[in-house]
C-alpha cells in the first residue's frame, strides 16, 4: 500500500498553484514518473518549467501522493441516469429536473466521472423539447462544486429499428427521417440549430429509409451520428461511416450479430479501407451485456477506438427492488442485473460504475492502467472533438483529475480505487 498522502503549504504569495509531487502520471500509454502543476484559478494543467523558471511562480501547496496513480478526470459517453434521477423521466417541472440533475452531478463525481453524456433515450417529441435544453454542455459554468460537467446531450433513438429496440419502447419509435424538417420536428429547432445545439451526438439505424442523407446535415451542424440499434449490414455500415458516423453505440448490444459471410457492423474494427476511418465505439463492460472474450475481441481489433461506458440508468446507488421506468415500463433490479418486469430476458441498461468497468477491463484483458485509462479518458474525448481539453494531462487541459490507488488481490486480480477527485483544479472528493 502506497504512505498517506501528504500535503503542505509553501511560504510566500499565494499563487493558485498546486504541485503533486511522487506520483505516477498517465501519460499516452505509460505511467510516467513525473510532478503535475495545476492552476486552482484557471482550473489548468500548467507547464511546471514555464511557469516555475519563467514566471518565478511557486506553489502553494505540494502534494505527496506517495506512488500513487494520477490519471485525467473519467469521461462517461452514455449514462443514462443515476442515484435515483433519470434524464429521460418527464420532469413534474423545470426547478424539480434541475434540482434532480444537479444533485446527480454532485453524487456522480465521486465515483471518478468529472464529465460525461447525458443520455436520453427514445421518447415522445415533448420529452425532447423539454429536457434536452437542461443537458447541454455546461460551458462557461466552471464551478467545480457543481460536481460532474454534462460535454452535450446524446439521444439514442427513436430512430431505431424496431427489430433492435432493445428496451426503448416501440410505441414511440419513429421511421427515419425523410428531410431534416422530420428531425427538427422530434427534437426541436432550437436544439438542432448549427454549432449552438445541446446535442452531441445521435444514435441512428443507417439502414432505414431515409436516415443516410442526415448524417452529412447533422455533422455539418457540429452533431455526431452514432450507428446503433441496427440491422445494418456492413455494406451499410460503410456507407454510414462514408456519410460522416463516426461512433458505434454499445457495440454487439441490439445490432445483428456478427456472421462470417456478413460481419455487419463489427466488421468496421477490420475494415483496411485507407477511405475509410474506423469508427469509435462503445463498450459495456459490466460482465452482464458482454462476455469477457467478446470485450477483448473488440479491443484488440481497433484500440484506439474503444471507449468503456456504463450505459448505467438511474438505479446505481440504489437497492434491489421494482422501479417505474420511463413509457409506462417497470425495471427490476438484482444485484448489477437490471430487466424490464415485463420481459426479464431484456437486459436494461446497467447499474455499474466507470471504475468498475476500468478494472473488468483490466482483469479480462491483460492490458495496461493507461491502456484502461485511456478508454475513459483521451479515446472519448477525441470522441467529443475534446481532445487536449478534456481526458488528458498535457498544459492547458481542464485540472479534472482522479488520484488512485492500485490493490492486486492473492488471486491476482487488479483493483483500482478512486481515492481523490479533482475538478478545475480544486479537490472535490476525497
């Protein structure tokens, strides 16, 4: 076990500058001995050597973390709720979402996620026009009080094959869009408009009439396409990333399974096409949705693109029991299992934590800390278009900042624990 981590004030005028000292950094795909400098006043990683020898600026406090791990905050690219809020619950009113939203926040943060996409999955067009203007990305809100930062809606649905519906309800499925008027018409004008929507990105059937000559418009608009809840072959697959998709939403969940003569959708990780950019994609690693050897496949397929979500909903944190879903639904919780009441064979999302998939990962893989890290961190950022602002440690990404400690049980598997938090450069948790 690492020492205590020590901490203690330096002498002179107060900077705003924090030093962690004997720690282990995530740098790329190494641990890397190294010191950290961050600003509490810009929320920054600084450049220790400019700021120490060209601004002769110390710090007031240093750190000593004993050994132990510094990795950039967790970033969770579909999360559908927790701690008993659910984005996509018909709110009594504005005050109560909010209210609700940012009690999650406060709640989510320490558990290692400083950031993430509030996911609201297939609803009536009202539902829409009503939450997803609070689900934006918090922007110029840098209170690090606040507690986990929303990077931009994702809505996974309604335009999914019904085929593929996983748990999202049939009845408010929708065909895909013919024009671009039938998207505004679902999610609302206002939360379409270019480079100022709420939205980061949608997931979408690509083989449904219609739904291939959005992709272009909707990137063209700063939103991403993910291909999801599909019967897309691979043939189809292509085109939708040729048309600008550039995810995969909870890959082999609700898509046709792959086929040796057809590899639909996961035969984009192989794909050799120098036209063609393999696309990101989402994994659930809870040891529920996926078989281990399944999640390796994936990885060592394409590791560049694979990103560890929970597809958690709202019932992490809470007790086994029944609970009222959205569309009249019911979940039943068991342990990590969620089903729907009335169909116990349909999974329903998880009730897991992004750590806890870091060390399924971990364990089922063989692969490194900043192999793991990095699909929680720098791989969803890029995701995000984020990249050297969220997911990393290099000078002038946001301070958002997770301190662990790794524990190797006698049967030798790994456990990396989540021992402090820190947002815009201030500790939030500990």
């Amino acid at each position: 076990m690492p020492s205590a981590i020590s901490d203690s004030s330096t002498l002179g005028a107060q900077t705003g500058i924090t030093k962690f000292t004997n720690c282990l950094l995530v740098r790329d795909n190494q641990l890397v001995t190294e010191d950290l400098w961050i600003s509490t006043i810009t929320g920054k990683i600084l450049k220790s050597q400019e700021v120490f020898y060209g601004n002769q600026a110390a710090p007031d406090r240093i750190i000593d973390l004993g050994g132990r791990i510094i990795a950039p905050g967790f970033i969770d690219a579909q999360l559908n709720g927790a701690f008993g809020f659910d984005f996509s619950q018909e709110p009594e009113s504005s005050t109560a979402y909010i209210k609700g939203l940012r009690s999650l926040n406060r709640n989510l943060i320490k558990t290692g996620v400083t950031s993430y996409t509030p996911t609201v999955t297939s609803q009536k067009a009202e539902l829409y026009k009503e939450v997803v203007p609070h689900l934006g990305p918090s922007g110029e809100l840098r209170d690090p009080t606040e507690g986990a930062e929303s990077l931009g809606a994702h809505l996974e649905g309604p335009f999914l094959n019904p085929t593929k519906n996983g748990i999202h309800s049939v009845s408010v499925l929708r065909d895909a869009p013919t024009g671009f008027a039938d998207l505004e018409a679902c999610y609302g004008a206002t939360n379409l408009l270019p480079h100022k929507s709420p939205i980061k990105y949608i997931t979408m059937a690509p083989e449904l009439p219609g739904a291939m000559s959005n992709i272009a418009e909707l990137k063209a608009r700063g939103i991403s396409v993910s291909i999801g809840h599909s019967e897309a072959t691979y043939e189809e697959a292509c085109a939708a990333v040729s048309a600008g998709a550039t995810m995969i939403t909870h890959l082999f969940n609700a898509m046709r399974p792959l086929h040796h003569r057809n590899p639909g959708i996961f035969g984009l990780l192989g794909t050799e096409s120098p036209s063609l950019r393999k696309p990101f994609f989402g994994v659930i690693a809870d040891g529920i949705h996926l078989h281990s050897t399944s999640v390796k496949i994936a990885w060592n397929a394409h590791p560049d693109g694979m990103i560890l979500v929970t597809d958690a909903m709202s019932l992490v944190g809470l007790p086994d029991g029944t609970y009222d879903w959205t569309n009249g639904s019911r979940i039943v919780k068991r342990g990590a299992l969620l089903t729907l009441e009335e169909n116990e064979d349909k999974i329903a999302g998880s009730s897991i934590t992004l750590v806890g998939c870091v060390n399924n990962f971990l364990n089922w893989t063989g692969a490194s800390i900043p192999d793991a890290i990095k699909a929680v961190t720098s791989t969803p950022a890029r995701m995000l278009g984020l990249e050297g602002k969220k997911g990393s440690l290099e000078p002038g990404a946001d301070a958002d900042l997770v301190v662990l400690t790794e524990d190797v049980s006698a049967e030798g598997l790994r456990d990396l624990r989540v021992e402090q938090v820190w947002k815009f450069g201030n500790k939030v948790h500990e």
